[in-house]
C-alpha cells in the first residue's frame, strides 16, 4: 500500500515535471542554433529550468559591468533573478566564475567554458570579454520568444557542456561612413550585432575623397568644407559625428569588447581635406569634394614637410577618441601622378635618396608609423604599403587578394585578410554570395608554419558608394557578415556550410527583433546552356536546395511557369524567380538570348581574356547569352591592357549576311569601346578577305555605361561569305585618355556575343 502510493506521488511528480517543459517550446537539442559554432559542444536531453528563483552569483573578480546579463534575463521573468555575490549554491543557481592561470584550459583570452546541468548553469572565463563571449552562447540557447522578450514564469535551457575560443584574435566588418554616412544609432545597432556573433573589431573608415567625418578641433575646416558634397541631384550631402558622439560610440563598443580600429586615409583617398586645407596638396588647389566614385589622382604632397605636421595634428587627436592599439592609415589607391609632376616631392626624392615614387610612398608611411609608435599605437594599412618597402612594424590589411598578407607574414608582419574575392560586402551575390564568404580561408595556401601565426584574422568590407540608406546597408551586410563571423571563429573541422545554413534559418526571427533588414544569401538562380549535338537547352539551376524556379519568356506572358527541366534555346527574354516557400527570393534574373549561326563555336584566342571576367571562357562569346549594363553579369569577358584578336570555326556554313559583336564603356571602371575593329573572312585560314573597318572616337568620360554594337553587313556577290573562318580584331585605346582621374594608366576592353547571321 505505501508503495503503491509513494508510486503515485511520483508518477505525479512526473507528471507536474514534464507538464511544466510539455507546455512551452523547448530548443532542439540536436538543431543548436548556435553561430558561431563552439570548438566542443555535448548535449544532453535534460533541461535545466530558470525562473524566478534562480539566483545570479556574479565573482566580484569580474569588475567591469556585465552590461545585460541580469537586466536581459530578469525582464523576461514575470519576476526578476535574485542576484548574490556569495558562493555558488548547490541548486538553481546561474554562477559566473573567474578561471586562474593555473587551470588547465586554453590560454586564450577570449576562452570560455558553459556547463548547464539540471542544478544550474556555470559560466567560467579569464576575462570578461570571455565571460561575454558564453553570455552570447547561453542566449543563442533561449527559443524565439525569449529574443522576443516574452515573460515567463521559466524557461528551459539544455543540459550541456561547451569549451570554446576562436581562431583568429581579429574578426571585424570595416564599415565605410564616408562614402554614404550612417548616423551614430545605425553604428550602435552594428556593434550589438557585432558582439552578438563575437567578432571584436569595427574597423571604422571615417575620412574619404568624398567627406570626412571626424570633428578636428585644430582644423575645423575638415568638417565644416569636408564633410559635405554635391550629390548628384546637385544638393548638398554629408554630415559628421560630434567628438561627444564618437566618444559615445567607443565607449558603448567597449562595454561590449569591440574595439573600434578609426582609418584615417592618406596619402591618397583625402581629397575631402585638402578641399578644406588645399595648402597640403601638390597644386595648392582650389580643390573641391569629390561627388563621384573611383580613384582621384589628388593626394597629400610627401614632400611639404608641414603636410606631416598637419597630419601629426590630425592624429593626436584621433586618438584622443579612440584607445584602440591600432590606427588604420589607408595607404590605398595612391595615384603618382601629382608626386611625378610636383617640384616639391621630386626634391624630397632626391633629398632622400628614392628612387621611385613608390619609394616616396612608404617615406611617407615611415614617417607616419613614427608619429604613431611616439603614442604606443600601431600602423595599419592596405596592402599597397609594402610597395617601396614596409615600415617596421607595421600590419598589413590584404585586400588586392591574399598575396598582399602572405608577403608581409612570412616577412614577420601581421597581416589581416579581407581579399576582394571572399569579403567585400559591396560586391553582388553573383560575385560574393553566402556560401563563398563561407567558403573562405584567411590563410595563404603554401605560407610556411612559422608564418601562419602571423595571419592574426579578418575582415568583410562594406564599402557604401552604392548604398544610400540603412535598409540597403543591412541588405549587404547580413547574413554574409555572420558567414565570416562563423569563419574567424570556428576552426574548420566544425565549419559545414549546409549545417551553418540551417542554423542561419533559426537566427534570422531574432535578426527581426534586432531590427536587421536582412537580404537573400544568393542569388536564387544560375543559368547555363546545354548544347547537344542538334538542340540546346538552358537549364536553370538552384542555388539553394530549399528554394524552387518559375520562369516566363518576355512577350509570351509574365506569368511564371513552375520550371521542372531544361527548356529549349531560342531568342527572347526570359525572366526567372527563385522562391523560398511561396515568397519570392532575391531579385528577378533576366537573361536575353539570341539565336544566331555561330552558336557553341569554339573561339580560338590569340590575346587572353582577364580571370577575373573570364565569363564563359571560350564559348563566353558564342553561348547565345547577351551581356547587360551590369559588366559583371557574367556574359561579358574583359581584356586588360591588350587587343582582342579572335578567330572562329564555324562549323556548319550558311552564307553568312552579318557579323556583329557589342562593346561596353564605363569610364570609371577604365573600360572603354575599342578604337577600330576589323573583321576578316577565309574559307583556309590562309587567304583573307577584308571587310571595312570600323573605326570609332565614342570616347566618353562621363560616368555613363553604354554598350556598343558594331555590325559589319555582308555583301552576297563576295565569295567570303560563305567562309569558315571569321577574325575579329578589336583595338583598345593604349592609355586612358587626358581629362580622366587615371589618365596614363591601361584600359580594359569588353566585349560580348559574336552575332553571325
Ligand atoms: C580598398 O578596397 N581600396 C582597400
Ligand atoms: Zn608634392
């Protein structure tokens, strides 16, 4: 009978224990959503209930303020935590706790180790960036509705054990607030979302050609003329932080362990100033702020000895604001071309015994390191700083792709990785999309052992010239940031992409609460063609698994079709939408294809399409796919500093009436329309038959994107026309024209489609 009863009372026990978690949503325990994802997880299927009674120790080893712990916590109860600095209890308790030197974890800083077992939950760290670092874990362990900020009377967490540490000790996101300027919340909202995904570095980019950012108290003219433009609807754009606001933003990234690393460009990229002091240029101005994008051939004069107390002025009281051990000093983008023709820094050459003005360059740099290290602060800057020799302690940021960074950590330096292939936000999803960010290796291939430890981290760069506005900036900058997050801090052996991207699926409810405007992680489709022996098809291929393609061709309808094979090639122009569940996914992709006689013929080069737009390599120019006014939409191919001369084998020889081809100009990118194109015919390849050239002075420097075509009629009474070969010859302007910021420098040619009719 006590038995039977006893067996009652704990049957009801039971009961009341599993009615309490049956009642709420638990975390899936085999689903964490944990990003990024720690170096050891165990998990358990026990859960440990936190309510109101839950008491919070708090080590009063741990001086600074824990800026959300208990509040965040406690305004999801119905009643808030009980907190104590005594000794742990032996039940329900949240207890944080110093690690020693003489435990025997990882060294590292930033370690931290979560143990959640039904009695409580421990959180131990050295520091109390580590100790921030596992408060991030133990909310990425709450369900939705706790990032809702729901009360509840508990909530569940999963017994585990997590022992976790990063990688790399740099994980940043340069944001660029020249460019476009962002005001001092949209900052702060990125800095929450920084420490949320523990990266530690803002890399704040605050001057430019285009404004300059930072109040200087010496040289009020830096704000008052520099940090304003003319848009291009003529108005006038800009605006800077107070130093009271910039204070404020260090001090709110401190409390959350980021640092703010401030860049203050030069020699280059400084038009803004030298509007405002034109003295410290080589001409002495009149020079106005930039209102366009590109590189602009106005710098600092190395050769005025007062440009570097300027800039030493300048500096003083940058770091007045900002603590951070390190200064970004650009050093990017330098044209030479003022230096070249200005008496003054060809006397400091002389004076100094340089030979070039990449030489003049990194004088320049040293003198600024020096400036630098009387203020125990270090220098960084691009990879264009090795050039004429690298200053001595200086730490390179390799962007021009990874040689940069693998040049200066075998040479002992540090290096920070941001190439333009894996983490330039600014890029499309065609070029950068989710899984590529994801995909990256912030190590050299083949850098010696020695070296690796030099590659301290990375970077994602957000540049703004072409985002206006919050919305579009979070479009850009989520999710791909959180893919690098995930890279910095997760040893490879944890990192599986399609894992991630689940994971991802269960962040993007609390990127709501943050109130991030997320945009897609790809592009929904990519096409490609199919040729067989006497059909072709395109074939649209997904580029998530969870997502399905509809498609229409323009003039038939604009109802999308669901697309379930591969459909059959003709001309037109076919508009295709990725769905995710029944709401569309990322933008629509229009493709124009046309048919024409020299389909899928091979194309034999006598010159070398550049890598980086090598489009579809050789059947880019016969794949049927025509290029748009985006040059890097995949079906144009660029030839850099060099003629185009091709020829092609048509294999199946109708008399052919046409021959057609389109070239692009976009001066600001250096591609402009050839100067003279010719096209010659031969049944032997031996004998040729010339058509007329044509030549073209369609030179236009605006910033207009164009698309060209030139078109060579056939006459029937010629024999050629029933040739096999066709040669096309485009010839490029050697330099970029006078008038243009790069004027001297090579030029890219583009073209797309040759058309046989
Ligand atoms: C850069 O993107 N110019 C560093
Ligand atoms: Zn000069």
């Amino acid at each position: 009978m006590v038995r039977f009863f006893s067996f009652i009372l704990f049957f009801n026990f039971l009961l009341s224990c599993s009615n309490n978690k049956d009642s709420v949503e638990l975390i899936d325990v085999d689903k964490l959503p944990l990003i990024p994802y720690p170096q050891e997880l165990e998990v358990s299927r026990q859960f440990f209930e936190l309510n109101a009674n839950t008491t919070l120790h708090t080590a009063p080893v741990f001086k600074t303020k824990l800026y959300d712990l208990k509040n965040t916590i406690s305004e999801r109860l119905t009643q808030p935590l009980k907190v104590s600095n005594k000794e742990c209890d032996a039940n329900n308790f949240l207890c944080l706790k110093k690690l020693s030197s003489t435990d025997k974890k990882p060294a590292n800083p930033e370690y931290y180790e979560l143990t959640i077992t039904e009695q409580g939950i421990t959180l131990s760290a050295y520091t109390n960036q580590g100790l921030q670092h596992g408060i991030q874990t133990l909310y990425q362990l709450f369900v939705n509705d706790f990032h809702k900020k729901q009360k509840r009377k508990q909530w569940f967490l999963p017994c585990l054990t997590i022992k976790d540490y990063p990688q790399f000790n740099h994980r940043g996101l340069l944001l660029d607030v020249c460019r476009h300027f962002y005001d001092k919340d949209v900052i702060k909202k990125y800095i929450d979302v920084l420490a949320f995904y523990k990266m530690n570095v803002l890399h704040l980019h605050l001057t430019e050609d285009q404004g300059w950012r930072i109040p200087i108290d010496k040289y009020p003219k830096l704000t008052e003329i520099g940090a304003w433009r003319l848009d291009s609807h003529n108005n006038k754009y800009g605006g800077y932080y107070s130093k009271d606001e910039l204070i404020e933003i260090v001090q709110y990234a401190e409390q959350r362990h980021i640092t703010i690393i401030p860049e203050i460009e030069m020699p280059g990229h400084a038009q803004a100033a030298l509007a405002a002091y034109p003295q410290y240029s080589c001409t002495g101005g009149p020079i106005e702020v930039v209102n366009d994008w590109g590189v602009f051939k106005e710098i600092y004069c190395a050769g005025n000895d007062s440009t570097y107390l300027f800039i030493e002025d300048i500096l003083n009281e940058v770091m007045e604001i900002f603590p951070s051990e390190y200064i970004h000093i650009g050093g990017d983008e330098a044209p030479k071309y003022r230096w070249k023709h200005c008496s003054k820094c060809q006397h400091k050459m002389k004076e100094e015994g340089l030979k070039d003005e990449h030489e003049l360059q990194s004088y320049f740099i040293k003198r600024i390191e020096k400036i630098l290290a009387i203020n125990n602060r270090k220098l960084i800057g691009w990879d264009e700083i090795l050039e004429g020799g690298l200053s001595q302690n200086a730490t390179v940021q390799s962007w021009r792709g990874m040689d940069g960074g693998k040049i200066a950590a075998e040479s002992g330096h540090k290096a920070i990785m941001s190439p333009t292939s894996h983490c330039y936000l600014d890029y499309d999803l065609k070029s950068i999309d989710l899984k590529k960010i994801y995909s990256f290796d912030p190590i050299p291939a083949n850098l010696t052992e020695k070296a690796k430890s030099n590659i301290i981290g990375g970077e994602c760069n957000m540049w703004t010239e072409h985002v206006e506005n919050e919305k579009e900036l979070d479009r850009k900058v989520f999710p791909r940031m959180i893919g690098l997050a995930e890279v910095l801090w997760t040893y490879p052996k944890n990192r599986k992409f399609e894992e991630f991207y689940l994971r991802l699926q269960q962040h993007y409810p609390i990127l709501d609460e943050m109130k991030i405007n997320y945009g897609p992680e790809t592009t929904g489709a990519l096409l490609s063609e199919i040729f067989n022996s006497d059909n072709i098809f395109i074939a649209l291929n997904k580029n998530l698994e969870d997502l399905s393609l509809k498609y229409f061709w323009k003039n038939d309808s604009t109802i999308f079709q669901n697309y379930i094979s591969p459909i059959p090639f003709r001309s037109g122009e076919l508009h295709v939408q990725a769905f995710k569940g029944n709401l569309p996914y990322g933008d629509e992709l229009i493709q124009t294809y046309q048919h024409h006689q020299a389909l899928n013929t091979k194309v034999n080069y006598q010159c070398n399409y550049h890598e980086a737009y090598a489009a579809n390599r050789d059947r880019a120019l016969t794949d049927g796919k025509i290029g748009s006014l985006d040059f890097r939409d995949g079906a144009w191919q660029g030839f850099w500093d060099q003629n185009v001369e091709i020829i092609l084998e048509i294999k199946d020889i109708k008399a052919i009436k046409k021959v057609s081809m389109n070239f692009y100009q976009y001066a600001n990118s250096w591609i402009f329309f050839p100067q003279k194109v010719s096209v010659d015919l031969s049944e032997d390849k031996k004998n040729w038959h010339s058509l007329s050239p044509i030549f073209n002075s369609n030179i236009d420097l605006s910033n207009a994107k164009s698309i060209k075509s030139f078109s060579f009629p056939i006459d029937q009474s010629v024999k050629a026309s029933n040739s096999k070969y066709i040669k096309i010859r485009a010839e490029g302007l050697d330099q970029i024209p006078a008038g243009h910021e790069a004027a001297g420098q090579p030029t890219w040619l583009f073209i797309d489609e040759i058309i046989v009719n």
